[in-house]
C-alpha cells in the first residue's frame, strides 16, 4: 500500500516562506511542497531594494535570490507566482487561491498549510496618499517604478516621510542619485529603535551632509501642482517634491488568517507557539506577519527583520517534518548605514525598558576609538549598554559611529544570546592588532565600567537630574577644554590639579564629575572616594551632554 504523501502548501516567499520551504524538503523528499506568491519573484532580497534604486546594486537580477525554476530544479518544489490566496478554510484544509493574470480561482488542498504573507507598507488614509509619484518600497517593481519615475520625471526633489530603517537608508540612495533629501518624521529623532541621545549623532551627520530634517512633524496631505508634488506637513510647512517616499512603517498582513478564524494576538498579527505553530494544529506561521516573545522583556512583540524571519521558516519546517525544534524568541537586533555613519542596537533600549516596566537597570556611556589611539585614523563609536541590577545581566546595547560599530555589537548580541552579564564582557577575548582594536577593546571597556558601577567603585550621576540638583558639578579637563564648552554652573578643576586642590571640595555635598568622555572622571571619582568626598561620574561627560542636550533630554 502506497504511502500518502504529505501536502505542504506555503503562502508567500522571500525570506520565511522560502526558507520553510527549502528546509523542509532536506528534511522530508516525501512531501509534496507547493508555494504561492502574489508577486513576479517568490524570493528576493528585499533588504537591498533602496540600493537598487540608488543605482548601488545596477542589475535587478542581483536581488533574485532563487527563481521558480530554481525550487523546482533543485528541490521539486512547485512555485506559482502571480497567485493570491483568497481564503483558508480550516475544517476542509483547502486554500482558495486566485490566477492575477487570468482572474480564475481554485481550490487547493493541504495536509499543512505555511502562512509567509509578510508585512504592508504603512498607507495612511491622508488626502493625495495615492497621488502618482509617491511610493513606498516594498518589492522589485517598487524600487523599478521608482528608478523609472526618477529618470522620466528629472527628478531633483524628495521628501522620505519617515526616519526608520528604510527611510534612512532610501536617503542615502536617492542622494547617491543626486537628489536633494528633505525627511519628514513624525517623532523627535530619526531611528525610533534607539534611544533620543543615541540618535542625536545620526541626525547632526545627516544635517551636516545636506539632509533637511523635520522632526517632530507628520504629515497632513499631498498634493500636485504645476511645478510637480507638494507635501503639507502638519506644521503647516509646504515641501516641493519630485517625488515622495512613504517609510512610515509597515502593518502585518493578517486578513487571510483573521478571516480564517486564526487567534491574532494583541500586536495584531497571527498568534503562534514556540514552533510557529498557529491556533489551528495544521496551519503554521512565519515572518513579519507573527507575533513572537521578546527574549529581554518577555513581552510580545513584532520585529519585521529578515533574519528571523529565515529563523522562523527553518524551526516550522522542522516542527512540520516532526522535530521538536522551537524559536527562542527575538532580541531586535539591526543595523543601519546612511552617508558613511552606521547606528546599530541589540536587546532592548531603555525607553523600551522603562515601557515593560523593568526599573532595576542602569545605563553607562562610552565613547572609545574603534581601533587603537596611536594607529592612525581611529574613529569614535558612541556606545551605550543597559544591564540589569545587581547580577549584571545585558539587557541591550546601542553603538553609533563610522567605524567598527557592528562588530561589537554582534559580540554584545551573542552574550545577550547566552545569558551574559557584564562581567562577560569585561573578560571576553577578542581580536587584538592595532589596526582593527585596542588591548581592550570597546566591548571589554564596556563591560569594566559596567563592573566598576556594580562594585561602587564609580557611582553614577543621573543626567536627568543634572538641572535640579544641588549637588557640586566639577569639570576635571583642561582649562581651555572647559571654556570651549562645559555644563552649566560646572566649577573647573583640572585633574593634574586635583590631588593638591581637593579641600577646596565640601565633605557634606555630593560632587558630579564631567570630563569629555567619563575616563578623567573616573579617576578622580577613585581618588575623592578615598579622601572623604561624596563623588559621582556623569556617564560618557561632556560628549553624552551633547548628546543628551540635543535631544532635549535634560
């Protein structure tokens, strides 16, 4: 008696649904597998979209990951593109899908049914939203609409509404296409991900580079004149336009599943277990339309990356094959390059903290070289971590630089992975040559201060307070350092000095130290600590207040 042979049909491709797919058949050559795509491609890379239209990446053929062909030739896996799925009906295991070219629907069967349908670019309802020249970015024939819009328009104008991810990185592009840039983002710092001070590098770079800012300013409506596109901003303010990119964000597609009857969760995308296992035991879900737990807070949450997504698809072919494989969860880890500075984050931030209700944290900046002092060329990267208190467990981490900042976060999301706390990090051992790091490397210097916070040895000031307290602000830099710029109310004194002037500094009165980065500070925090004082360092000095101080944190 012949065996049945399993079917597997998989709604929607690119990153989760294909890699279920292809998983899923190295595990099992005796299941049939079916995959359907509403689009021309089933796997592409979306993430290199905004190059293609910047003329980076010249060949569209370089975002073709794998063809229909390609699935079929070297997996036996049937591939229909150009074919929406209109209709699950669970109790029957069918799935109603419809021909795009010939408008003719058909019923499939399914012993397991994979839903990939991804996530939707962000429309709002907005008078002029759907006016030609405004565009979102989403897949191959977005970016090909774009490239020929710019071409046969001479555009010379763009306004991105939206400074996330794709926003930023479709500024570099379009000004790599030689476009004056103007973003319109409806928050008071570009890359919600990171915290306010954290993104106040990226917004002075983007300035200095030409890029008109508007933070803090939504958009209200669109509209087209003689002289091209016109975008009202709720400020009030009219930004003449060639053309508009919407990067306002992107929505879980969760019709087909809701209509279905599947449990959707309270982030409004499709509920699944640990091995992306859906509410109904034969349907399973991946990618940007699933809600997943994050592994810092616990909480549910969404994360529209691609590197999950893969995840995803590799655990449910796995889980669909009879494996007990599950998905540890997402700790949001990204990185983003626009006009030569790279932001990237892992874990969570410390607004996110705040919002899920961990209040046992702290937080230490830094601003360390990324390769040795005495080599030349060494850059600064921007670092901030937050560890829980007292164990030290890393709870995030957020860099910002030119140079060698993806490196240590990856090392920071590899610890977060394993449990790490702080300590790990003073010890990790990493690749030492002055050309690539220091003896201690940013990732170690981290880590030391995070120790020397745990231990007392480094009482931290907090810079909220920085307005309201009493305590006494001392500047140990140089005197001309000092008049080129220092708090407000901050008494000068050097550190050289500081061993032969310390009586000057009260016993009953806590004394915050400032000096450019925290290193000086430091110092004499241990020194004041032995002879009596009530010492306390600000956090990463003069170059957090900046920082701080521009994102109108204090």
């Amino acid at each position: 008696m012949r065996r049945h042979k399993k079917r597997v049909l998989i709604v929607g491709g690119v990153a989760g649904g294909a890699s279920c797919a292809a998983r899923l058949r190295r595990l099992d050559e005796s299941a049939e597998i079916v995959m359907f795509d509403r689009g021309p491609h089933v796997s592409f890379a979306n993430c290199g979209l905004p190059y293609f239209v910047g003329d980076v990446i010249a060949d569209e053929k370089k975002l073709l990951v794998a063809s229909a062909d390609t699935f079929h030739q070297r997996f036996r896996i049937v591939v229909h593109t150009e074919t929406e799925a209109t209709e699950i009906r669970c109790e029957e295991r069918r799935l109603v899908v419809r021909d795009l070219r010939s408008g003719e629907s058909r019923e499939e069967p399914y012993d397991v049914l994979v839903l990939a349908p991804g996530a939707a670019p962000v429309r709002p309802p907005l008078p002029g939203i759907d006016t030609p020249g405004v565009f979102a970015v989403r897949t191959i024939p977005d970016s090909r609409r774009i490239r020929d819009w710019i071409d046969s328009h001479r555009a010379r104008r763009a306004v991105v509404v939206g400074g996330g991810f794709i926003g930023l990185e479709m500024v570099e592009n379009l000004m790599h296409r030689g476009l004056a840039v103007t973003v319109l983002e409806k928050l008071g710092q570009v890359m919600p991900p990171l915290d306010p001070e954290m993104a106040a590098p990226i917004q002075k770079h983007l300035a200095d580079r030409g890029v008109d800012l508007r933070l803090g300013d939504g958009l209200e409506r669109i509209e087209k004149d003689d002289a091209g596109l016109v975008v009202h901003a709720e400020s009030g303010a009219r930004l003449p336009a060639d053309l508009v990119i919407l990067a306002i964000g992107v929505r879980p597609e969760i019709s087909l599943a809701e209509k279905a009857g599947l449990d959707i969760g309270e982030r409004r995308a499709i509920a699944v277990d640990e091995h992306m296992r859906t509410s109904d035991p034969n349907v399973w879900a991946v990618g940007d339309a699933v809600e997943v737990r994050d592994v810092l807070t616990g909480q549910e949450t969404i994360l529209p990356l691609a590197g999950p997504a893969n995840r995803q698809g590799r655990i449910a072919a796995g889980s669909i094959a009879g494996r007990d494989d599950r998905f540890r969860g997402v700790q949001a880890t990204a990185v983003v390059g626009v006009l030569g500075i790279t932001a990237a984050s892992t874990g969570a931030s410390e607004k996110g903290l705040q919002r899920a209700g961990v209040l046992e944290y702290e937080a230490i900046h830094l601003h360390p070289g990324h390769h040795a002092g005495y080599y030349p060329g060494a850059q600064p990267i921007h670092l901030k971590l937050l560890f829980s208190v007292p164990d030290g467990r890393i709870l995030g981490a957020q860099a910002v630089g030119t140079e060698g900042v993806e490196k240590r976060i990856d090392v920071i999301a590899t610890a977060i992975q394993f449990g790490g706390t702080v300590h790990d990090l003073a010890e990790a051992e990493l690749c030492y040559a002055p050309q690539f790091g220091a003896a201690k490397d940013p990732v170690n210097l981290a880590g030391m201060i995070a120790q020397n916070v745990l231990e007392g040895a480094m009482p931290l000031a907090d810079w909220r307070k920085l307005r309201e307290t009493d305590a006494l602000v001392v500047d140990v830099r140089n005197p001309s350092e000092f008049e080129a710029g220092h708090l407000p109310g901050a008494r000068n004194i050097p550190l050289p000095e500081l061993r032969e002037r310390y009586e000057e500094l009260p016993k009953d009165r806590e004394i915050w130290l400032c000096c450019t980065v925290g290193q000086r500070a430091y110092y004499a925090t241990r020194f004041l600590a032995q002879h009596e004082r009530r010492p306390r360092n600000l956090s990463g000095g003069y170059t957090t207040y900046q920082a701080l101080d521009g994102a109108g944190l204090l």
